[in-house]
C-alpha cells in the first residue's frame, strides 16, 4: 500500500511521440530460444499483405555450417519444387513457376506472422534517452512463427500425379453427374459483418491476397537509423512545462510582460505567433525551444543555436535537433511538416497543408543539390500559386537578381566534424529523390503535350 510520504527517487519527463504512430508494429518470435539471434541473421525476402495484414520474412540458412545437414537440406528442397533448381531436369509445371529453394537446397526458413491480439490500442513503445522518456503508440503485436508451406507443395503435387495417373487409364469418357445450382440470398449489413468475420471467410481472402515484396533494412543500416530516431520525436507544442512550474513562474507566464501589454492590440497579436522572448523561450523544453529558433530564425548554424539553448549536452542537442531539423548545407532549417502542419491551410490561398510541406521538401531537395533555384520552375514543378510558392521558397532562401539562393552560406565546418549527419541526410533524400523525379517527369510531360497541341492547330 501506498504512503504519502514515499520519497520520490527520479522524476522523468514523459513525452508522447507520434511519428511512427500509424506505422509502429512489433514484431514476436515465440518459438526462438535465447541462443538465436535473428539480428545478425539475414534477411532474403520479406513479404506483406495489406488487406488480411500478413507479414512473411525468409530468413537465410547457413548451408556450409557443419551442423547443417546437406543430404536433408536437398530431400526438402526436392520434395518442395520435385527438383532441384539448379538441375537442367525441369519440370514445366505451370501452377509452380517459382521454385521455393533457387538454389537446390534448403537454404532458407519462413516466418509467417499471426495476429496477436486484435485491440493493441492501450499499448506503446518506451524509449528512455538521456532521462527522458518517448511513447509511441503500436498499430499491431504480432507473433512470427515457422512456416512449413514446402510439406502442402509436395502433397499437392503426390495428388496431382495421382491424379493424373487415374485419368490415363481410363477410356477417356467423363460419367455424368448431378449439379445443384445454389443462388446466393441478399444478406442484411449484420449477416454480412458476422459473415467476413468468420474464420473461413479471412481464411479464402487470405488465401486469394497476394504476396507483395517490401524492403528490407538491417537494424544496423543507416535507414533504420534514421526511422529509429522517429521514436525519440516528441509531439509537444509551443508550451511551457507547468508541471514542474512554481506559483510564481506560473503565474508570470500566464501575465504578459508590462512592456507588452502596453503595445496597441492588434499589434500585438500579429506579433504573437511571430516572436517569443528569450526568457519565455528558455522555460520551453529543449525541442520547442530549438523549434523556437528554427521558426524565427529560418536558417540557422549550429553554433547559433548551441549559444540560444539551455541545453550544454552537445550529444543530446544534436539528437533531439534531428527530431525538429532538417540538416541543409551544414545549417538547420524547421522541419517542412511542423512549419506546415497537416490540418492547416496557407493564408493567402488557402492551400492544404499537406500540400505545402511535399513543395517546401521539393525546395529542401534542389537546394541540398545546387546553390540557385528558380521560383517559376518551383511553381510549376508543385502547382502551386505563385504566392504561396515565393513563401516556401521564402522559408529558406532570399531573392539575389533573378534567382533565389539560401539565406545562409554553407557551413563547411560542420559538415566535416560530423560526416555521419551529412549521410544521414543524403540518405533520407535519396528515398525521396524517386517521387520528386516522377513529379519533375509528370509536370514536364504535360507541358510538352500542351505545346504540341497548340503547334498542332
């Protein structure tokens, strides 16, 4: 039983992150032993489907250790595929194209997932840095347990020749049989809710979904580095932490400054959104503080931002900047979604938010590639009007002749005392470089089709 007067040992500040809230799913291997360790394991294949969510991954043998046993290793691959792949024997079998084992022998094992449970909405991933702790909540538990779909290929295969063994011998004339037409009845929306949640129901639609092949990224790749650095994003806003407020500070921050009550109010609600004074902006965690700066700012060096801060840690600095930064030429810039938040709209146009953040990425990419940028070409690779295009453009650059260029040099130095953070970043556009190339390739296939359409009159 609980004492009142129980000292208090620790107080960790809890903070919910949502990043990888729609995408978090945890994965459970209950049949592995503590001696197999599926991290430094390899990964051959890795397969979903959406619909019925299944999750399939092939994790790779090790043929040549002395505990494998080669003959068994072939007698499976044989009895999977009827031959070996590597055989100039082939079957041409039309309903297995694909053989199970490429290389002749059993080199692989599958892992097919279950649904764990069904209502994972009461359960998050805990992620404690530097007496901090970040929750993220999971979409789905599930449990990966061996799958041995090579034992059915082998007796559908022994029924098939039986089969076909049986129709050769006859005398070629099919007997005659009864068929009884059944016609479906219209169901009523309960009937057919019960009816999809039956096990035979998501038993065919799982049968029938296909396969559909996704990338894999060791825990050690730089990729899983970076969407790692998700679960440590925190989804706080521009407040002060009052919980660990006095009376006094609460109330000052409640009570505006002397100096600012006295300014006109219209004046001072334009301004409200716009600056935040140093003394409040230090009360503010270490991520809103450093969102603070980036917002105001726009373009700001390291260096600026380690004197702007309460925070003397250089490690977690730079880790909770990378929760809220986007690394650009050496300086740090706001991330495009937090500038643009999802439900918000443009003040002049009106235009979504979303659709705001994919045109400031756009401009984040050709200038993490090139020092100039045009604003008639940003406008008509994003479609987007031409003020809201000059703001984005805004965001970041400034307007030298006829072009538009960052507002801050690169900083060289920065860049070479942390290699690892200019990878990072590389990485993470060229995962995007394919959508930004598509979007490049439709704009100007349109335009060229409009053209021709005109010479054509």
């Amino acid at each position: 039983m609980e004492d009142d007067g129980d000292e208090i040992i620790e107080t960790i500040p809890v903070f919910l992150s949502k990043s990888l809230a729609n995408n978090l799913h945890v994965l459970q291997f209950p049949v592995v032993n503590q001696q197999s360790n599926f991290d430094k394991s390899q990964v051959v294949n890795s397969c979903v489907k959406p619909l019925t969510q299944q999750i399939k991954i092939d994790f790779a043998l090790n043929t040549a250790s002395k505990n494998y046993d080669a003959f068994k290793g072939d007698q499976l691959a044989i009895a999977a595929d009827g031959r070996k792949s590597g055989s100039n024997n082939r079957d041409k079998n039309k309903n297995d194209p694909k053989p199970t084992f490429r290389s002749g022998r059993m080199d692989k094992q599958s892992y097919l997932s279950s649904v764990s449970m069904q209502n994972v909405e009461r359960f998050c991933v805990g992620v404690i840095r530097d007496g901090e702790m970040y929750l993220t909540p999971i979409k789905g538990i599930y449990q990966m347990r061996p799958s041995f779909s090579y034992f059915d290929k082998q007796d559908k295969r022994a029924k098939a020749d039986k089969k076909a063994e049986d129709g050769d011998g006859g005398d070629g004339e099919e007997e005659m049989k009864q068929v009884t037409v059944k016609f479906a009845r219209n169901e009523s929306e309960k009937v057919k809710k019960a009816r999809e949640k039956s096990y035979n129901y998501i038993s065919r639609m799982g049968a029938e979904e296909p396969w559909c092949e996704t990338m894999w990224y060791p825990a050690s790749s730089e990729m899983a580095s970076m969407e790692s650095q998700k679960l440590l994003q925190s989804s706080s806003n521009f407040t002060p932490d009052v919980l660990n407020m006095d009376s006094k500070s609460y109330v000052d921050q409640l009570i505006s400054d002397s100096s600012e009550t006295k300014k006109d109010p219209s004046e001072a609600l334009a301004e409200l959104n716009k600056v935040i004074s140093n003394r409040k902006a230090k009360s503010l965690p270490l991520a809103d503080q450093i969102k603070t700066i980036l917002l105001n700012a726009k373009v700001v060096p390291f260096s600026l931002i380690q004197s702007r801060v309460t925070e003397t840690n250089t490690d977690k600095l730079l880790r909770v900047l990378q929760t809220v930064g986007t690394l650009l030429r050496g300086n740090w810039v706001l991330q495009s979604e937090l500038l643009y938040p999802e439900n918000s709209v443009s003040s002049i146009n009106g235009v979504p938010g979303q659709l705001m953040t994919r045109a400031r990425e756009y401009v984040l990419y050709k200038f993490s590639h090139q020092t100039q940028i045009n604003r008639a070409e940003i406008q008509q690779r994003t479609q987007l009007p031409a003020e809201e295009a000059k703001e984005v453009i805004a965001s970041v650059g400034k307007l030298t002749g006829k072009v538009w260029e960052l507002l801050k040099p690169i900083d060289r130095d920065f860049e070479k005392k942390y290699p690892e953070l200019v990878q990072r970043q590389q990485l993470y556009w060229n995962a995007k470089a394919e959508g930004f190339y598509e979007m490049e390739m439709n704009k100007e296939s349109k335009r060229v089709r409009k053209r021709s359409h005109r010479e054509s009159k």
